[in-house]
C-alpha cells in the first residue's frame, strides 16, 4: 500500500523510521509541488498531513477536487483542532481577502431580511 507524507523534516524523519518496519510504500514531500509530482507519478491510497501552513489547506483542495479516491488523515495541533470544532458548530460567513464591500454588504442584507 503506498502513503503519502507531507510536513517538515522532524515529522518526515519520524515518518520515515515508522514506514522502514512497516508493509507500505512511503513517499515523503516536505513542499506541496513535491506532494503534487509525487501523486502525479504514484497510485497512493493514504496521505499524511501535518497541518501547518495555508499551503497544506491548498493541498487539502487540490486533494478534494482532483484526488476523492484517496484518504486524507490530517495532523493537527490542538488550536488548530479546537479552531476547526468552532467553525463546524458555528454559522460564520467567511469572506476571503482580498475582499470587496458588496460582499459584506451582501450578508448584511440577507442576514437583515431573515430578521424582517
């Protein structure tokens, strides 16, 4: 079975010595563009993210849209975990920067329409 892991060298360094005694193919990228070459070239069935930047979230996305087959287990710390349990649980409306003021405006309105 071949894994995919991505993070920074002390995680990849522990990765490597689990996967040395195990039955799985490992392949390791420390930067989203190797994690990308890597699935380009290889049919794995798990990938082994350790979240910590907004490019691990970009490849969360690319994962989502390009590769559905494939099993994500995500490693985060505990912020990170408790920030996400907030977002489920709660009705936010998220707006990316850069952002425009119609945007805003938009979900004022309609959040103000539901009060009418």
């Amino acid at each position: 079975m071949k894994v995919l892991v991505v993070g920074s060298n002390f995680f990849l360094d522990e990765f490597k010595d689990y996967f040395e005694t195990r039955e799985f193919e490992a392949f390791f990228a420390k930067t989203i563009v190797d994690a990308m070459e890597i699935l380009a070239k290889n049919k794995v069935k798990y990938v082994i993210i350790a979240i910590n930047s907004m490019s691990d979230v970009i490849l969360l996305k690319y994962l989502n849209k390009n590769h559905k087959d494939i099993q994500v287990i995500l490693m985060a710390n505990k912020q990170f975990t408790n920030f996400l349990s907030i977002l489920k649980e709660s009705e936010f409306n998220v707006i990316n920067n850069p952002f425009r003021f119609t945007e805003i405006s938009e979900i004022i309105n309609k959040s103000s329409k539901g009060e009418q």
